[in-house]
C-alpha cells in the first residue's frame, strides 16, 4: 500500500492530479464504502474534492494522502475515533506531539491487557482440552470435560 501510494505521488508530482472515487479506491486500497465512510466520518476533508459538470466528486492528492495515513494509524491499532482525534491534534501550524507518548503508552498498555486476557483464556481452553476425551456426558448441560475449570 505504501509503496504503491508512494508511486503514485511520483507519477502526479507538480500535477494537481485529481482521482474520481474508483481511482482512488485503487490507488489507497480502501473500498469506495470506506471512503464514503471516511468522509462522513469527518477524516477526509470536504474541501479537498471538487464536483464535475456530471456531479462526480474529483478527489485531490492530498485525499489520497489522507488515507495514507488512516491506514498507518490503523496497522497500529487505533480505532477510528482515535483516528480522528490524533489527525485533528496534528493538523495545522499549532500540532503538537506532546501528547503523543502518551497516548502510545496507552495503546501498549490496553494491548497488555488484552493479550493476558487471550493468555487467560487460552489457559483455560487448554484445561478443558486436557480433560476432554470425546466421550461427553452432557446431561448437566456442558460436557463432563467443563468441570475441569472448577479445580
């Protein structure tokens, strides 16, 4: 995706290069439906496209930029809220990573969390796996191989 991005930005260096909906599906690698979504969403500006003589809207570069940086945010696993509030914090003359530490701290930390709670239940699947042996007594409700988690 960034490769081809970076491409693309070659190819249309100096050009003020606008792309129609398809064009840049393909270019970003989101679904037109993402894009749509995105700009609902408010994290593609409305200002960067233009309008045809047949209504189709005219997406700049920077859109193309925009999404760039929506997938980046996304391979880190921020959602799409926090998506919106880091690229308001950065936008601008007055953007500021200041609290950018900070708010990667707390991603790192949320994702400790889950990842000992996925250890937890995987721990406990194996317990459960352990005393499974295929024969299921079910007339309690679960197989009699439930009872392993009680011990």
């Amino acid at each position: 995706m960034l490769y081809k991005t970076a491409v693309i930005k070659a190819l249309f260096k100096g050009d003020s290069k606008i792309m129609l909906i398809g064009e840049l599906a393909l270019a970003s690698g989101f679904s037109r439906d993402a894009i749509r979504y995105y700009e609902k969403r408010g994290l593609i500006s409305t200002n960067e496209f233009s309008r045809d003589q047949n209504n189709y809207k005219n997406y700049s570069l920077k859109v193309l930029e925009s999404l760039t940086q929506i997938l980046q945010l996304k391979t880190l696993g921020f959602t799409l809220t926090e998506i919106v509030d880091l690229l308001k914090a950065f936008e601008g003359a007055s953007s500021s990573c200041g609290d950018l530490p900070m708010k990667l701290n707390e991603k790192i930390t949320l994702f400790d969390k889950k990842i000992a709670l996925l250890e937890e239940y995987k721990y406990r699947l194996k317990l459960v796996e352990k005393a499974c042996n295929g024969a299921c007594d079910d007339e309690k409700g679960l197989p009699d191989c439930f009872d392993a988690l009680e011990r």
